[in-house]
C-alpha cells in the first residue's frame, strides 16, 4: 500500500506491525523521510515499511501500482486537490481501495492560527466535508463510506488530557512527540488547533473508496 504524506512513518509502521501491511511511504520533506526509515530500522520494521521523497502531485510510481492508498491529514496545504486525487487514482489498481483521515473547514470562520499545517491564511487549503468527497468522486472513486469523526477526536483529546492532569503533570510535553516537528510553536500550535475544532472551525472525516475494477 501507498501512504501520501506519510510525515515520520507512524500510521505506516502501525499498518505494518498490526494488519501485516507491506506500506511504502512518500512525503516531500527529505528529513522526514529519513527519520521514518531510521525509526522503521529501530523497530525492525524496515522489510515492512520505506519511505521516500517525493510530491503527492506527481507520485513517482506507475499506473495501477497499489492495492490501497492511504493519507492521514495531509491534504491541506494542497490548493490543486483534484490532481491529487486523480494521481491516487491512476496508481490505484482496479478494485483497489483509497482510505483517508482528513481536516476539513468547517463553519466557514476563519482559523486562528499558526496551526500545526500553517503559519499564514495563503498556506491552508481547506474545504468543507462535502467539497472534499465530491472531488474524490470526480476522481472517478466510488464511494465506500464517509463519516465525521469530530467528536470521537475530541473525545481523545479530552481524555488524554484528563489523564495527564489526573497524573498531576504539567501541560508540558512528554520526551517524544509532536511537538518535536513543529518547533518553537508547537504549544500555540496545538492549543489553536484545538481551539478551532471546538469552535467549529475545523472538523475530522473519514473517507473509504474504491476504485472500480
Ligand atoms: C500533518 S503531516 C501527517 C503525517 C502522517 N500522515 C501522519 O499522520 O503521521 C502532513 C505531511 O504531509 C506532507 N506533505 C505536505 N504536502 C505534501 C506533498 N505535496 N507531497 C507529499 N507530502 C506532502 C508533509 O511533509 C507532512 O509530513
């Protein structure tokens, strides 16, 4: 399987280690990808998942390549999105399947920002729920199932933290984690993303869809 935008390898190593996958990870920033094979090499996972450099706009694979394609919220510095999905579509093989985890606009007010995928307004490509999934219908995709899952990331969320203020800690960050990749900001980052989410400005879909055989 392919996963576009795959970042630090996480979703890919997980895919490989639970359900077997055999996954092959492209994403345009080199020291992700490096990190990702590293840590891939650290949880002997290397035979299973590797991960390349490459642009989700000009995926560097041949025709009806893959049995899934996979993205986890990395459509939204994207502006030219049908192309995209007409790429995962072309390395698709017939009767393969596309599945994604995705943030959508959501009420339509504007961000606040930075979030983790933007510091400016002109960095952040989001469209609303629906827009999203016709433009992977018109991909020629046929739809599987679409749901929001807002409120069970929030429900994580909340949880989390619940947990970490019931373990008397900080609200700082453990050793490893987020906030590794995005820098100095990462805290106001985070904190306006979830901000966003709960003032309705931002919310999580699922998609699953199959390419017809
Ligand atoms: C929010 S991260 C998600 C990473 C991973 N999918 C995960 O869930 O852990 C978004 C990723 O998309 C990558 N990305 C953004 N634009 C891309 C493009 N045009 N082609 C390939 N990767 C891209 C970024 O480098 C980043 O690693």
């Amino acid at each position: 399987m392919l996963d576009v935008g795959s970042g630090l390898g996480g979703p890919a190593r997980f895919l490989a280690a639970t359900q077997g996958c055999d996954v092959t990870g492209v994403d345009l920033t080199p020291d992700f990808c490096a990190v990702a094979n590293e840590l891939s090499r650290l949880t002997k996972l290397s035979n299973h998942t590797r991960f390349q450099v490459g642009d989700a706009l000009e995926l560097p694979f041949p025709d009806a390549h893959f049995d899934v394609v996979w993205t986890m919220q990395m459509q939204m510095n994207i502006q030219d999105k049908r192309r995209l999905y007409a790429g995962f579509a072309r390395v698709l093989k017939p009767g393969g399947r596309f599945v994604c985890q995705d943030i959508c606009a959501g009420n339509g007010e504007p961000l606040e920002l930075p979030v983790p995928w933007a510091t400016r307004p002109e960095q952040s490509h989001l469209v609303d729920p629906e827009t999203l999934r016709g433009l992977v219908r018109s991909a020629g995709l046929r739809e599987v199932s679409w749901r929001d899952v807002t409120g069970e990331i929030v429900a994580a969320r909340k949880a989390q933290q619940a947990k970490a203020a019931g373990a008397g800690s900080q609200p700082t960050f453990a050793p490893l984690g987020m906030h590794l990749v995005l820098g100095d900001q990462a805290a106001v980052k985070m904190a306006n993303s979830a901000r966003n989410t709960d003032a309705g400005r931002t919310l999580f879909i699922q998609g699953v869809f199959d390419k017809p055989a």
